[in-house]
C-alpha cells in the first residue's frame, strides 16, 4: 500500500479516476471512450438493476427489447429529436470484411455498403415508436408499460469511467397512453421511483424538479429530473422522465380510436437511468481510503479477517467465524471470510477499505479467549470490541446506521453547499466554489445562455418543492416567479 | 378466433413463424434481420437467465462488461479466429451525422471518419483477452472466470426469429487458468450446466458430445456442445463450451508467472448460450393450438377464468380466486387471475392456451355451488374437476407433473427418431425423413464433407456417453472408432 494518491482536495478529479481503478471497479479499453466493467463494478451495477427492475415491475412495468440498430432516416423523423441526437453516434455502414490481397489482416469488403446506413442507438425513442405504431389500435392496448437494459452509444470526445463514456449500460422506459394525464403521471410517478431509490437505496440525497426549455431532452414538452450534488459541489443529474406529448405519435403516425372511435395521437413518456449512477455514487460518499457504499448496494455488506500466528488459532478463529457466516446468512446479509494464507491482515484490511465494505469484522486470538471480535465501520472509520455474542445482530443494526449515516451526512453537506442569491456580482464570484444556487431568474432562454456563458453554470432544474417566493431576476432584474437552481455539472 | 393458422404437418416453418407471433413472443423490425422481443418473450428469455446466472454464480464466476465494439484489426490476431468470424459484420466507419444541406434530413459526416473501423462484437475473445493481458500476470490472478451478458451481431442474409437473427442476445464465459486440466474442466462443468438447464429447466433432452474438427469454434481447441431434437427431426445446437487452448492467450500475449516464476501462456475457455434457446424451446414442446411451455420456464404457471351471468356470482368468484391466489403465492406459483370483463372466457381460453400457460383454472356458478373448479392442462390438453379444499396443493403437484411429462415426451420423440444406420444408401434416403442417425465414420474431414454436400446433414457431434463399438465408416469402410450422430440441423 506504498502507493500514494491523489485526495480529494489536491484534485478532485485525479482522486475520482484514480479511486475507480483502486476499488477494481472498471478501467479505460483500447476502444476510444469505451469502458471495462470489471467484476467488483459490475456487482454493484447489478445490484441497482435488481432493485430498479422490481420497482419497474411493481408499478406495472414490462420489460423487452428492441434492436441495436436504428435507420438513419428515423433519426430524422422527430424533427427536435434529430438536433438533439443525432449528431455524435457511431454509424454502420457496411456488413461484411474480407482479407486483404496482401495478406495482412481483414478489410472492409467494399461491395458490402448498406444501402441506407444504420446509427447505433444513442436512444430508441423512433425504433420503439416505429413498433408501437403496429401495435396500438384501440384505447384496449393502452397503456403500454414497457422497459429496456441495454447498451447505447453516443461518441463523446471527453470521456470518463461511468460519468461520460462512449458505449454505456441504462434502462429505458417508453410508455404510451390514452390521455395527456395519464402520461405526465406515469412521467412523475418515474421520477418518484428514481428519487426513492437514490435516497434509501444509494443513501444519495436528490432535487426533484423540471428542466428549463434549452435544458429539455430533445423531442420531449417537459423533462423531470432530479439532481445531486458532488462533493466538488458539482451537480449530477442522476435521473430523467420524459413527457413526450404526442411528438413521437405524430412523428411515427401512431393513433389510437377511442371509445367513441375517434382516432386520436398517442400520449408518450420516456425514462432512464444509466450507469452514470455509478459515477454518483463514488463521488457522493467515497473518501480519501476509497470507495465508501451504501450498505444496500455493497456486494459484500460484511468482511472478516483472522489475525493469527498458529494453525490452531486459525482453525478457533475459523469455527468463529463460520458460526457468524451462518448468521448473517440467515439474516440476507451478504459476507465474506477473507482467510486467504497468502495475504497479510494488513494488506486485506487496506484492500477491503479501498473497495467500500461497509463493516469489517477483525479477530485475534486475544479476541477469542475473551469472546469478542473487531468492528471496524468503513463510514466514520471508527472501530470497536463487540461481544461474539449477538454479534449477527449488533452487525444487522449497524449496517442500518451506516446506511441512514451515509444519508444524512449527504444531506447535511448538500444543505451547507446550497444558498439562496440575490446579486448576480456574487453569484460571479462565488459559483466557482462550488454548491447549488437558489436564484431568481427571469425565465428567459437569453439569460439562461449568458449565465451559461458567463460563468459555466447551468440551471439545474426548477425545483418541485421549494417555497416559492415571488423576485426579481438576478441578472435582469425582471420579474420571477420562484428560485431556480444554478450550478456547474457533470 | 376464427384465424386458420398452419400445422406442424402441413407447414412445420410457416408453424414456427406463426406461433412466435400468435404467442406474442417476437416480431420483425424494420431493421434487416433485428428482432423485436415483446415483453411476454421477453419474461421467458428473464426467467432463463435468471436461473442460468444463479448457476453460473454457484460455480464460481462473476458477471462484467466488456465494450460492444472491437477494432478491426484485433480480429485478425487469432488467425482461425478470423477465417471463422471477421466475415459477416457490422461495421462501424463513422462517428457523426450532419444535416443535410438541402434539408433533407441527416446525412454521414464524411469528416469523421474512423481511423481503424470498429466491429460490433460477434463474440467478445479478442477484446476480452486484450484485457485480460493487463489483468494477469501471475499464477495468483488466476483463474479468472468471468460472464458477460450482451447483445451481439452476425450479418445472417437468411433470418428467423430467435433461431438466426442479425443481433442477438446471449451470454458469454471467458475463463483463464493456469493448467491446460483446469480449463478442460471448467468446458466440461460448463456443459453440464447447460445440459442440467436444459433437461431440468426447458425440458428438453439434449446430447453431450464434442464437436468434429470441422465444425469447432473458430480458434478453439475442442468445441463441446449439446445437441437437442426438434418435432421436425432436424438438430439444434443449444450451447457451447469451448476449449481453447492457449489459442488467443498466444494471440494477445498473455502469459503469467507460475509458482516458480517461469513464464507461461494462460489457458482458456470460452462458453455460451443465446436467444436461440427460445427457439429450441418452442419447437421442443408447442403443438398446433399454441405454445407449450414447460412450468419451470412459464412467467405465468397458472391462469384463472371466471364463467358468470351475474354481478354476484363474479363476487363469489373473486372471492374464491383470492384465496387460490395466496395460496400459490405462499407456494411461489405465479399465477393471473383474468377477470377482464372486456373478454369472453372463450376468448381467454384461447389466448392462454396460444400463449403455453401451463395450468387453466376455470369455475362458474355450478362449480362454485359444488366447491369445485375445472383444471385444464396445456400438455395434454386434458380437463378435471377438481375439489376447491385442496387445490393449491393439486395444482402444485400437477406443474411438477408437467415438468416431468414434457422431459418425458421429448424422450420418448427423440428415442423414436434416433436410430443407427450402416448403410450410406439407406442413409440417404432415410435422412430426409429427420431424426438422429447413429452411424459409424471414418474421422476425416473429407468423408464428413462429402455427406454435407451430398445430403444436407452434419455431424452433429461425437456423443460422449454411447457404449461406443468400433467399426466401419458407412461411406467409406474405413476403420471407425465409434458411432456419430448424423442430422440435419437448424
């Protein structure tokens, strides 16, 4: 463990790409802006799509799957929906190689061009549409409630491990409904599920709110999001559900007859979550040792190490150690005996902080004599001697503590990093530092881009919840009808 | 219900197509060859990677993500490799659109065109070892085994819905070791654990045995797969495990330090198993009313239909499926209780049975006032009253029941189309008529080309467990060492 890293406060950035390769959660590829979920990384993604699938499922959702591949003429077709997408996306346009004359590997067979070339999805709003236009008819097949996991690409230039990369790993959710209501519900019922989960889930506190119009996913009349916030003070937008109003149906002719047989467009949501959580998730609660979790979504909730010098120490501490495996076990908490001869405590205890478990059980033989073992808590790096008695339990309590702890600690810092801004001047001055703004603001686009321009920061969405008070916009001065929130993103 | 759809008799492929769709399991995107999977295909397809994951869990492995595209050139590395596979892809040559200038829609970016043309993965070896390069560097590091689920693609000119598509959804094992016996094992335990699923799951006998040198995987050593019979006779390849020597460690530079500190190359396999499946399962059981599914695989085992005139015998009704359903709650059952007042029982009768429900609990008035319920089985399409006390209980030995029987039929079918033969003559008039054919060979490559060309059957694979005699090839009479199996094949 005699290599240094970088902390949080040297750079903020070099820590976070350093902490990703050190916990073994993914690495770079040789393929531009394409990442490597390694196993530990992956373990956790999994864990998050368990949890989401059976909430999709809960509140009425089915999940299918629809092709990698979309006609480059349908990207078209939404006419917002081009602007925003269709840009930076990989494009096939040929189907076959074949060896090169010279013998040095394979080539693009030129006589195997694709008469109309096909974009990888960067989303799959119009080949979804393309098929709910075959299957809705009647106000009887609605609503349909149909999620997809699945891989989608959009060739970013910067790229980083789970928070901006070429190729990456989400859900999407596309609905289609009878009634304009019927779909902005589904839209907020999606976004409540998402906050939901990464407040009790991923112990990530979130904003709940709409996006302004310049900030609305491409195709969409209104886009919800919620927001957390970094511990550089940075926003990350963690999640987003759609209302697509009828842009979809009408781009792709769907329309339904309803009881009257009248024939009317489709209403339309969209919603996802991606493997950018990740990416939330370290920086939300990861310190300078490494990565810290959220005991709910911890892979492995509880290790356990044998400090001993003798076999017969060994095999004592094993027996211990099997009699808590049982334990916990039958308590659906997941565990591991780290009795590996090959590797020292030390070593396994620095490994294991690195990767995030959240408690850490130690025993020596003194331990043993004296009934007891080490608990370590990855979260406050606090230990203490705990009786082998009731031990299952004492660890199934403090897994609960850990995860409220990693809440409100999230919580507590997010408060002290919001402020609410009446002066434009200081707003100048102080966005740099970090932290959500609460500002009034005039609801202009105009103004939006020169604060964008002026100083990086974005509005980050119109909160749901906050006491809306009447002002004047910090920069123009013109009316406003409530406190929006500014900040620099992810 | 008055739509004619064909019979296995009269048109087994029209059956096949037409059953996908009347089971709402699959159609055809606009996207040549891509398949859309609906969400009732879907549950299936969830329900087997469920289970097959858990196994691939308990024997060890871990799940990760590797990137959906491979640079062209990594494909010519292994040189069988590429003979086997560069051919058929999609390529990726550019990375961005742009509007059309005459407003046309979008068009490719001939600026941003690819240095090295990416392939989307037709299976994942080269990029995968590419990682494991980095990954291994002594005998500690080993062994790694790691699944990947993913979407790959293969340019099939002719396509059918989950038996042959241009995309398609799959895992994928990449195992390294540091013994030559390991891997052999670990292709060996990984056939098995298709063989269990498949037998103890899908219902479906398969064959072990290994593949002949022609028909190996392209850079593998050894190609172990399992062999099922469809009702038409013909085979189908349901899974593969590959030994592949050091092929690709050789081909990417892996090599790890042993105990002794001797460089050596790593050992590898690789495995897997696709939506095909869902193919091999439909044509393993469904007859000409519908889909028969197998109840370990059905996402609903057990469909209930109200027959009434009156709001109160409804009442009654519900109140009584409620109870049946706590009770196959309580037994893990799933089970649906279609109350849908928009539907005529006869109506749902026939949509359950199309779609392969295993159990079909029915009760109207009379039976009400008797405390009973009519059972039908989607197998043999037989019909029971049956005692309301107790019916939890009944239903849950009858899935049991089926299970069993579908194993069973599907024996006995593939027993009464499996015979050996010495006669080449006889061959090849018999093998048009489908089936397994036991038939002796001489172990060249040219014999086995011959009968190809000649009739249209491979050998499917050199069966593992036959109480092998030796004898003379049945085209040849040449030495044979054991019988193979002969068929046509999907």
């Amino acid at each position: 463990m005699s290599q240094k890293y970088a902390t949080r406060a040297e750079d903020y950035s070099k820590w976070y790409n350093e902490l990703v390769y050190r916990a073994d959660l993914a690495e770079h590829s040789d393929v531009r802006g394409c990442m490597v979920i390694k196993p530990y990384g992956y373990a956790i993604w999994e864990k998050m799509k368990e949890i989401l699938d059976k909430k999709f499922k809960e509140t009425g959702h089915s999940n299918a799957y629809f092709p990698l591949f979309i006609p480059k003429s349908y990207l078209s077709k939404e006419a917002s929906h081009v602007d925003g997408f269709a840009k930076e996306c990989a494009v096939v346009t040929h189907y076959r190689l074949k060896n090169a004359e010279d013998g040095s590997g394979v080539i693009v067979d030129p006589t195997a061009k694709l008469e109309e070339e096909l974009i990888v999805r960067p989303t799959s709003e119009t080949i979804i549409w393309n098929s709910y236009k075959n299957w809705i008819q009647s106000y009887r097949d609605l609503p349909i409630l149909i999620n997809q996991w699945a891989n989608v690409v959009r060739w970013e230039m910067r790229t980083r491990l789970f928070l901006r990369t070429a190729e990456f790993l989400w859900q999407e959710g596309h609905t289609a409904h009878a009634t304009k209501e019927e779909a902005i519900k589904e839209a907020e019922l999606m976004l409540d599920v998402y906050a939901d989960f990464a407040e009790n889930y991923m112990a990530m506190p979130v904003l709940k709110g709409r996006k302004t119009a310049s900030e609305r996913f491409a195709g969409a009349d209104d886009t919800l999001c919620i927001e957390a916030m970094m511990q550089d003070g940075k926003a990350l937008q963690a999640g987003t559900s759609h209302f697509l109003g009828q842009n979809f149906a009408k781009a792709f002719e769907v329309k339904f007859a309803d009881k009257e047989g009248k024939l009317e467009y489709v209403w339309a949501t969209s919603w996802g979550v991606s493997t950018r959580l990740m990416g939330a998730l370290i920086m939300t609660h990861s310190d300078d040792e490494g990565l810290v979790l959220p005991p709910a979504l911890a892979p492995i909730q509880v290790v356990a190490v044998p400090i001993h010098r003798t076999d017969e120490e060994l095999a004592a501490i094993n027996a211990k150690m099997n009699e808590l495996a049982e334990d916990l076990k039958r308590r659906g908490i997941s565990f591991k005996y780290d009795n590996d001869e090959n590797r020292r405590p030390g070593w396994k205890f620095a490994e294991y902080e690195s990767k995030g478990v959240p408690v850490r059980v130690a025993m020596g033989p003194r331990d043993l004599e004296n009934g007891k073992a080490e608990i370590a808590r990855r979260d406050t790096k606090t230990k203490e001697i705990v009786d082998f008695n009731g031990l299952g339990n004492y660890i199934e309590n403090l897994l609960n503590e850990i995860q409220d702890n990693l809440l409100n600690k999230a919580m507590v810092f997010r408060t002290e990093n919001t402020r609410t801004i009446d002066s434009y001047e200081e707003f100048k001055k102080e966005i740099d530092k970090g932290g959500f703004f609460l500002a009034h603001w005039d609801g202009t686009a105009e103004t939006e881009a020169k604060v964008k321009e002026e100083t990086q920061a974005t509005i980050r969405c119109i909160p749901f919840d906050s006491n809306q008070e009447e002002g004047k916009c910090m920069v123009t001065g013109k009316p406003s009808k409530g406190r929006v929130v500014f900040a620099k993103a992810y």
